[in-house]
C-alpha cells in the first residue's frame, strides 16, 4: 500500500463571550491547579468543567479554503454543536521525548517505528519513510525538554497505560471533543487569542498565512514543548508544534457526535484516528482549534506526538 494512503487516506464564531463555567472539585483541585502523581508523570492541568460550541463556522471554513484546507477536510468540522465537558486533568505540554524514554527504558519497549520500516519523516526536500528514523532520532535535532515525534497511537496507547500503572490514576488520551475544548481554553476564536496568527504566537510553516496574517519564521523543527504563552487554561502549545494523537476514530461529520465530551469510537470511517493541533511543518490554517487530522493507528511520522489526560 502507498505511505501515503497508510497515513493520511484520502484526503470566529458569533459567540463572543467565553462559554466554560470554572468549578472546583469536591476533592480540592481547583481549576488550574497542577498535578504531578509521579516522578516519572507529565505534569498534568486541571480543566474546568463547562459547555462549548465545537466545530467552525462557514466563514472559518471559508478562510482555511483560502490558506490551502481542502473544502472535504472542513467539511468534517460540520455541523457546529454544543459539548458539555466534565472536569478533567490535561498535560500542561504535550509528553516529551525525555519522558517518552523513561518509558521506554522502564519498559523496555519499542515503538511502531523500530519494530517496522521506520518513521515517515520531513526531510527539508521530501517524505521519506526510512528505519533510520524513529522517536530517537526524527531527522532534525531534540533535546529532552522536545515533544516526542515519530509515535504512533498504538505507541501513546501503550505510554497512556504505563503510566496508569505507575501512579494508580486512570491515564488515557484526550477526547477530540476535550482536546478542542482545551485548546480552546474558554474562547470561541480561531485560535485561544483572536483570529489571526503569527510565529511568535506558534511554531509552524511561517512562510503561510491565514486571514491575512503576517508569514514569519519558518523554524523546521520542533521547539521545547514550554515554549510561547500558555492558553487561558495554562496548556502550552495547544497550537503548532506537534500534532496531538486524542482518543477517537475517523467519522466524516458531526452528525451524533456525543455531546458529553466522550470519545467517539463507534460507527467509524476506516480505521484512522484523530490528530489536533497542526505542527511544526504545517501552514497556520492547520493550526485552527477546530481542524481535524487523521492517520491510521501505526501511522508514525516527525510531526506527530500526544498529550496525556486524567479523568478526575
């Protein structure tokens, strides 16, 4: 089969006041509070509890068209609908290559990319999908404090669950519908602080726009998963950098999308799994809290990594 197919298949809102509704739990870990139940966890970050409208509006669609999203892949930010989020804990970065190799080590593990053909990799001229790159070395340089790339979902899967073991807590990946709500950080805008973008905000392809946005920096690698301001819920880099692995499979539209927040697993289109955040190599419009990817769940490439939740 093609990599291409094997990875990828085929391929502001009139709200204006922020909809979450911040509570406090019973237990004492009050929105915004930082968790860390391990030495070898990611630190985690409560997120309030709230109702939002998810998806993007026809003018949003039309402006992504503009930056080069094809009308197919907006079309599964349609129809827009209200998600009623219980309080969770999200990672406050996405798992980084440092905690990826404790892992590792712990478990002796390896990921897709090892036991296989390698990973798909953006080599600054072409894809190329080669056993010589792997999270350990995904073409460019990384330090510790670097999300991990080149994980499959199966591989987040596998993390999700030693971590689960190690600290007794219920470890798992986001919803699509948190993951949105989350990068949303109680806003309705494009991205968490308005509707345009610039490189100082994000790490992406700054040689694209959006909206009429400025080009800027076009860094071609990843940055330390710390870098840029933390949303209102105190995320880093909910946009851009990495490509963020959540729970749920492919389905074409919202047509009955859960409206708790839950993960939609049932009535799938093949067998891909959700994307959210836009990347390093991507162009700004990929980058829109509303855009879905998919890939499948061995598909393993230098722009793909997770971030870890907790239900609470």
């Amino acid at each position: 089969m093609p990599i291409w197919l094997l990875l990828f298949g085929t391929a502001a809102l009139a709200q204006t006041q922020p909809e979450q509704q911040r509570v406090a739990s019973a237990s004492g870990l009050a929105a915004g509070q930082s968790i860390k139940d391990c030495a070898d966890c990611p630190e985690l970050v409560v997120i309030p509890a709230g109702i939002f409208t998810m998806g993007s509006s026809a003018q949003e669609q039309a402006l992504a068209n503009a930056a080069g999203i094809s009308p197919a892949q907006t079309s599964r930010e349609s129809p827009q609908h209200r998600v009623n989020i219980k309080r969770f804990a999200a990672g406050k970065y996405a798992v980084t290559k440092g905690e990826f190799a404790r892992f590792v080590r712990a478990q002796g593990y390896q990921t897709d990319a090892e036991r296989s053909e390698g990973c798909t990799a953006w080599t600054g001229t072409e894809w190329k999908m080669d056993k010589a790159y792997n999270w350990r070395a995904a073409v460019f340089a990384q330090g510790d404090d670097h999300p991990v790339v080149c994980v499959s979902w199966n591989d987040a899967q596998a993390y999700a669950q030693w971590v689960s073991q190690v600290s007794g807590k219920p470890y798992r990946l986001l919803s699509e519908a948190e993951r949105e709500y989350a990068a949303r950080g109680g806003t309705q805008t494009t991205f968490w602080w308005g509707d345009s973008i610039t490189t100082s905000q994000a790490n992406y392809e700054g040689n694209y726009s959006y909206n009429d946005s400025p080009k800027g920096t076009y860094r071609k690698t990843t940055v330390p998963v710390g870098s840029f301001s933390p949303n209102p819920f105190g995320l880093y880099n909910v946009h851009g950098n990495v490509w963020e692995w959540t729970e749920d499979c492919l389905h074409d539209s919202y047509d009955d999308a859960p409206s708790d927040g839950s993960a939609w697993t049932i009535g799938c289109s093949g067998s891909f799994r959700m994307l959210r955040g836009g990347s390093w190599v991507n162009g700004p419009a990929s980058l829109r809290s509303a855009n879905r990817f998919r890939v499948s769940p061995e598909g393993r490439i230098n722009f793909s990594g997770f971030r870890v939740a907790r239900s609470l």
